[in-house]
C-alpha cells in the first residue's frame, strides 16, 4: 500500500515496494503467431506492492488483457510469451516463475494464489448449472478434502463477504441481476483467499450506482483480506478514484505507471494527457471537450472539433 | 425544421412468468420536445426506459398511451408514412446496426432513393460522396468496403451518415458512443454537434454517462424506473441535482476532482436497497421510495414535478410548492 502522499520519493518507494511485493513481471514480451506476427504485449515491467491496487489503463486491443492472461498462464496459441519471466513472491513459500510452471504446479497456483474476476460476467458464468455448483467445483478441485458441509459454509461465507444473500446459491446465473453476477465472480475469486485478484474490466457493463457498489465492495475487502489487485478498464476518471498506482498502456507497452495523483496532475506521456481528455470531468471545467456554437453559452472555443478524426488512430 | 414533441407517453409491457401475467410499466408518462438546434439528453441507469422512449420515437415499438407528434417546418404535423423522412435513429451498437453483407455505398445509397432526394444513379452517387465528406470519411477509400473493413469509430460515422441521409431534421442517438474505443468517443460526439449545428437538427442524446450528458446537451431528463424524476438545464441538474436519485447517479458517477478513496470507504446511503428485477409498481407511489434516505409519508403518492429552479423541476415530495431553500440546503448537506 502506497501512502497517499503525492509527494514521491522514487528511490526509498521503489525499494519499500521490492521488499514487500506479491509479483513482479520483468520484461514481458507476448506475441501472437499469425501472419504477420503480432506484438501485443512489448517489454513490460511492473511490481505489485502487496495490497496495493494496481489500474491497468488503455484503449481497447493495447494489450491490457493479453497483459493479464500472460499472468495467470491463460493466454493459449497462438500467443506465445517470448521474453521476459513473471514471479509471484509467495506469502507462505519460496518464489515462483510462473512462466516455468507445468501442469500439476500450475493448477494448484491458479485461483489459490492468483484468481481472476473475467470480463463480462454475464458470460463467464455457466449458464446450465446453479451458482453453487460452481463454486463448489473451485472447491473440489482445489481442496478434495474439503467436507460438504464445510465447502456449503464456505460458498455461504463468501456470499456474505460480497454482499449477496447467501439464499441465492441455489439459483442459476440468469436468475440474477447484472450487478448479483458480477459480485457472485468475485465471491468466486475469492474463494480460496488468494494474494492477487486481476479483474479484467469487472464493471464496464455496469450502471453507475451498480458499479460504485461493487467498487466499495473491493475496498473494503481488500482491507479485510489484504489481497492485491491489478484492475483492468479504460475508464480512467474510475482508476484515479480507486488505484495506488496506475499504469498507461498504449500498443503494448507501458508508456507511463505512477501515483494517481502524478498521472492527473502531472501526466508526462502525450498519451497520458490525451486520455484524460477523453473524459470530460463531471463537475470540473470543459477540458478538449467543447461542444461549440450551439447555445450562446459554450460558444468560447468554436475550433476545437475541427478535426474530430484527430482523436482516431485508426 | 421539425420540431418532435412528446406528450404522456406511456409504454406497458406484459411479462409471463409460468402462468403468471403481470404488467411492466417501462414508460410512465414522459413529456418533452426536441426543438430545432438543441439537444436533449436523457439519462438513467439500465432498465430505466430510456431506450424504449427511443424505440418508440423511431417507431419501432407502439405506443400503449400517449403521443409522439412531429410538425414540419411549415407548421403542418408531418405524416406517418413521411415520419421517418424526419426522425432517424442512431443505435447504439456500430457493429450489429451495419449490414455486413452490404457495402458502404449501399448502406447510404437505399436511403437517399427510399426517401426520394436522389432520382438518378449520378445524383446518388455525388450525395453518397457528400454524405461521407459530412462524417469526416472519403468516399473514395471507405464508399465500397464492407462494414467490417471498418473500425468501430468508422462505423459509427456511417450510421450517423445513414441517419442524415433521408435529410432528418431530429435525430434519435441512443447510447451513439459507449461501444466505441474512449479514445474516439470525443471525435464522434464532437462530430454530431457539429452536424447539428450545420444543419440545425434537433437532438435526443441518450446515455448513461452523465458527464458527456452535461457537456453535450442543453437540457437533460432523468429517468428512474420509467419516470422522468428531475428535468432542467444540463449544468444545473449536474451541478445541482435536487431529486434524491440525482444526487445519486451524480456522487456515484466517477469524478477525478475527487481522487483519493475516502468518499469510497466512507459507508453512506447510497447503495441500491434492492438489486432484483423490478416489479410492476404503477400506482404505488414515488418509485423511488424503497431506495431513498428521504423517504416519507408523502411518497405513497405519485408526486408531480415541482419547479425547484428556473426551468427545473424535480418530481419529489421534498419541494412541494416550490423550491424551498431549508429542504434544499438539509438534502445537500446530507449528500456531501
């Protein structure tokens, strides 16, 4: 956990945070083998400070997603992690490269130490089975010891910890609202009490209010669970809110990782700043957002949307 | 110009679950008029009827009470068969609204015959060609690919070009941006505005992102469970929300100015009491009652809408009569 000083002292930070780090991804590379290749993640590098929340911020298809599946070993042909290595500093044992893990090693890390809240809820969950017998599954797989009875207080448990009435486990995913669904993958997540959560835009498909709900959630469990949490979106004004720290990523390749009050108050990537213009502040003043000429009122900068295929890269 | 006006619209639903039949009320009395060179923005969490008041203005749902009434320039309430000459609709999803199979050309080509500006093969092809240059796309490298040659911020463009197309006057742009990359939905937004201001188009931007809602659109609508809950000017109801679920989607909308998570840890009044599928609740009162820390006596009755501003109103027991400063000032002193 960072202090939330914007004051930053890069050296004694950077080493604090080496000391107590859960995963540190050094020179991460992952390419897709097609024709022509594709370079989707490019020499990344980050540490996650344990109980730190981490943004992972860009545009759709920079590579925030590939980033995250390179880490929990999900990515499948035809990416291939090329360079770099991926260690999880383990709270109870020696440190592991992730990248060297095979089969059995592999299982029992994923979801113990590292679980995963997926994008789109709504699909991620089976939609032929109850709730229950999904969490179950984690359960059996992961612990076969586990009595019945123990793994049905744990299910119950964990619904407490998300704020769903534990009554709902026997339902099936379409019998919950968007909002249930999204909170029951995180009871899942949570499951087994991992030291790092990666939530791949976990509440993009969400209302606001809705979202605000699921966002304290993670807070607050954070604080009672001190897990770490890497949390993927490209809504930027909500990893300012959230984040320790956050990471910009353009075109696979992170091109700026700061406090988050460095990244709004002094972005020094171009990239930076043009995302934080993309968001007009709710309260604030027009920033490049000025919608000219229509009413007397806003008519001050008439020039700025000259050029609306400025903002496309494409 | 064609000014669109909306009155007591209401849209009833019918839900079969077994062998129960009830009734889901999506649209519950909404008033309001598009007028030539404004936008009107409409906004609410999913399910709260925003884009059934869409669909019906497009005319692609009737209906069950109320009116949707559209009067030409000449003053002359425009027919139903020439309704669609006048409103058009952008959806929400680039990706599903194009047809894959057709090109570009002929995505803006049908309209233009269909709608009649365009008589001859040449005058088709030079308004395709105009159309595009509108939307910032050249005709010569976009006109003949197919839907997905184009990126999502393309496509958009072409939808917009496409509601343009029969020469409407008020376009319906339902949710026009939340599929596109965040780094274009300015360009496209921006676009729109200026396409309004060349053409003086009437606008009904909907959207639940209320802070492109405030910088993008004159007035604004809030909608709650089918009901228009506050209405007013866009920076007053931002800036000032009066109704109880204002204030809420505004403290819950994402807002840099408020970095730091204190206001997050902080437990308040503002989670949702339930999160289930709504019921069917016409008659019972201010539909907001379950949800609001105001909640009174009062609420068992529908309230109607008080003015609390200029050109403000908010439909809640807490400003009968008018806007009455010690009501306001306890509610946002609450809220902070």
């Amino acid at each position: 956990m960072t202090t939330t000083s914007p004051v930053s002292r890069p050296i004694s930070d950077s080493r604090r945070r080496a000391a107590a780090s859960v995963l540190t991804v050094e020179h991460l590379d992952v390419v897709y083998q097609v024709e022509p290749p594709v370079h989707a993640v490019k020499d990344v590098s980050l540490v996650l400070g344990r109980g730190e929340i981490l943004g992972l911020a860009g545009e759709s298809g920079c590579g925030k997603t590939t980033l995250a599946y390179a880490i929990n070993r999900l990515h499948r042909p035809p990416a291939e992690v090329t360079h770099g290595s991926v260690t999880f500093h383990d709270r109870e044992g020696p440190d592991l490269d992730l990248l060297a893990l095979q089969k059995e090693d592999l299982r029992r890390f994923r979801w113990a130490k590292l679980s995963m809240v997926f994008q789109g809820a709504m699909n991620a969950l089976n939609p032929v089975t109850s709730v229950r017998a999904q969490l179950d599954d984690v359960l059996t797989t992961h612990v076969p010891a586990m009595s019945r009875s123990a793994r049905r207080a744990r299910c119950t448990e964990v619904f407490e910890l998300v704020g769903v009435d534990p009554g709902r486990l026997d339902s099936y995913p379409h019998e919950l609202s968007g909002g249930m669904r999204q909170r029951v993958m995180i009871a899942m997540a949570l499951l087994l009490n991992p030291q790092v959560m990666i939530m791949d835009e976990p509440t993009t498909a969400l209302d606001v209010v809705v979202q605000r709900g699921i966002l304290r959630e993670i807070l607050r469990l954070r604080q009672e669970l001190g897990f770490s949490v890497i949390f993927i979106t490209h809504d930027l004004p909500l990893l300012l809110e959230l984040s320790d720290r956050i990471a910009i990523m353009l075109d696979g390749e992170i091109v700026e990782i700061a406090s988050a009050d460095e990244i709004y108050l002094r972005p020094q990537h171009p990239y930076t700043r043009k995302l934080l213009d993309a968001f007009p502040s709710l309260t604030g003043e027009r920033g490049a957002f000025i919608r000219s000429g229509a009413s007397s009122s806003r008519d001050q900068q008439p020039d700025v949307d000259s050029d609306p295929d400025g903002m496309d890269p494409r | 110009m064609t000014t669109l006006e909306v009155k007591n619209l209401v849209k009833d639903f019918s839900i079969r679950s077994g062998w129960h039949r009830s009734t889901l009320r999506a649209v519950d009395d909404v008033s309001f008029t598009l007028v030539p060179g404004r936008t009107v923005a409409l906004v609410g969490e999913s399910g709260s009827g925003k884009s059934t008041v869409a669909r019906m203005i497009a005319r692609l749902e009737r209906p069950t009470a109320g009116e949707i009434v559209a009067t030409a320039p000449d003053g002359r309430q425009v027919a139903n068969r020439r309704f669609r000459d006048h409103v058009q609709m952008v959806f929400q999803d680039p990706f599903a609204s194009l047809n894959p199979f057709h090109t570009i050309e002929h995505h803006l080509a049908r309209p233009l015959r269909l709608h009649g500006p365009a008589k001859s093969r040449a005058e088709v092809e030079a308004l395709v060609e105009e159309l595009l240059a509108r939307v910032n796309l050249s005709a010569d490298s976009i006109a003949y690919r197919r839907p997905h040659e184009l990126s999502g911020g393309q496509r958009q463009r072409v939808a917009i070009a496409r509601a343009l197309a029969p020469g409407a006057q008020v376009i319906i742009a339902d949710e026009p941006v939340s599929m596109l990359d965040v780094s274009i939905r300015l360009g496209v937004l921006n676009l729109l505005a200026r396409l309004q201001r060349e053409d003086n188009l009437a606008v009904l931007y909907i959207t639940h992102d209320l802070a492109t809602a405030r910088h993008f659109s004159d007035n604004i609508l809030v909608m709650y469970r089918g009901r228009v809950v506050e209405r007013g000017p866009a920076d007053e109801v931002i800036l000032h929300p009066k109704h109880p679920y204002t204030q809420l989607l505004a403290a819950a909308a994402p807002n840099p100015e408020r970095r730091g998570r204190s206001h997050l840890t902080v437990s308040g009044s503002i989670e949702p009491v339930s999160d289930g599928p709504r019921e069917a609740r016409a008659d019972s009162g201010c539909n907001f009652q379950d949800r609001c820390a105001f909640a009174m006596d009062a609420c068992a009755e529908v309230p109607p809408d008080f003015a609390v501003g200029d050109d403000h109103f908010a439909k809640c027991w807490l400003y009968p009569g008018d806007a009455g400063a010690p009501a306001r000032e306890r509610i946002r002193g609450s809220s902070a």
